[in-house]
C-alpha cells in the first residue's frame, strides 16, 4: 500500500535539481579555472555540463551567480574537511593537512582558487568582495586556533598568533602556485606539515 505524501513527492524532484546544480558548478568550476571568469562563458560551461545555455540559466541567473556558487560550494567542501571556525584549536590546524592532501588530488580545486584570487585583486571583480572577506575569516579562524593551543602550551615558544595565522595562510596559497608549476616536485601537505611542526607542538597525525 502506498504511503506517499507531500513530502516525499518533493523529495525526487528536489533532489533532481540539486544534482543537476551541482553538475553545473562542477562545470563551472572547470570552466574558470582554465579560463578565469571573465575568459570564461556560459556557452562554455553549458558544454562542459552537456546542457543548453538556457538550462544553465534556469538553475543560476547568471555569471555571477554561478561564480558565487562555485565559490559557495568550494567553501562548503573544504569545511567538511576543516573545521576552520569550528573544532579545537589542534583540530583546525589537522584539519589544515587534511584540506591539503585533499587539494593535491583535486587540481581543478586549485587551479580555481588561484585563478580567481588573483584576478578578483581587482576591486571591480564580481569576487573581490568574497575574496576580502574570505582571508579575514580565515586569518582570524586560524589565529584563533593558535591562540587556543598557546593557552594550551601547545604553541612553540615566540609564536605569536595572529603573525603565525597570517603566514600560515601565506604558506597554502603560496605552496598551491608551487604545485601547479611543478606537481612532480612539489609535496603540498608535506611541506605544509614541516611548516606546521615548527609552530606547534601537537601530534599532527592523531
């Protein structure tokens, strides 16, 4: 005997869309990363997802709202796998190797994320907002974490915090330009661990 409700009628379709959505900021995030946003077309990303251009504009109204939504789901990715804002002190900066090693099997990931943080230096990027605010949340997240583990002790002798976040910041986005260029020589979360052991005094593999 059927039991279908409301709500369960809803549940395939939405879930439909969802996929659907996800295809094309996949595409998308494809699509910007080899070409950048402004380089960058609809036409291009309709292909990559193997949909029309007015199917890619049911879903998102825009360029600009399909780059805000890579750049959602890319966060939103990441935070499954850091909880930068959100975990102990030791388990953000775990978290930290653990969102590197992910990086380094996903280079589209990377290749995105430098694409768009360079460009989006300029104030009239759709993503220059997104992008300040990103690296203030991300600093203060990762100070935060070091705070914690120098109320622990955990924190090496003359680290300070908040220099320590900053260039903790500066080390992952410096080390991915590495990694583009050269990916055979080039070991991200490695490098990033040593960088890691020498701030703080934590088992980074527990």
């Amino acid at each position: 005997m059927s039991t279908d409700t409301g709500e369960t009628r809803t549940r395939g379709p939405y879930a439909k869309t969802a996929a659907v959505q996800e295809t094309i900021l996949d595409a998308a995030t494809d699509v910007f990363a080899e070409s950048g946003f402004r380089a960058g077309s609809i036409r291009d990303i309709a292909a990559r997802a193997d949909m029309s251009e007015a199917g890619v504009l049911h879903h998102f109204r825009s360029k600009a709202a399909l780059l805000e939504g890579v750049m959602r789901l890319r966060d939103e990715r990441s935070l499954e796998l850091a909880p930068i804002g959100d975990g102990s002190g030791a388990d953000v900066v775990r978290g930290l190797l653990v969102l590197a090693a992910h990086n380094q099997a996903n280079p589209g990931i990377v290749k995105l994320y430098t694409t768009m943080s360079a460009e989006a230096t300029s104030p009239d990027h759709p993503a220059h907002s997104y992008f300040l605010e990103r690296y203030e949340f991300v600093r203060e997240a990762i100070g935060s974490a070091f705070r914690d583990l120098a109320e622990e002790g955990l924190l090496r002798e003359g680290v300070d915090p908040r220099s320590a976040a900053i260039a903790t910041v500066a080390q992952m986005d410096g080390l991915q330009v590495q990694w583009l260029l050269h990916p055979d020589r080039i070991d991200m979360a490695e490098h990033l661990r040593r960088f890691l052991e020498a701030l703080v005094d934590i088992d980074l593999e527990a």
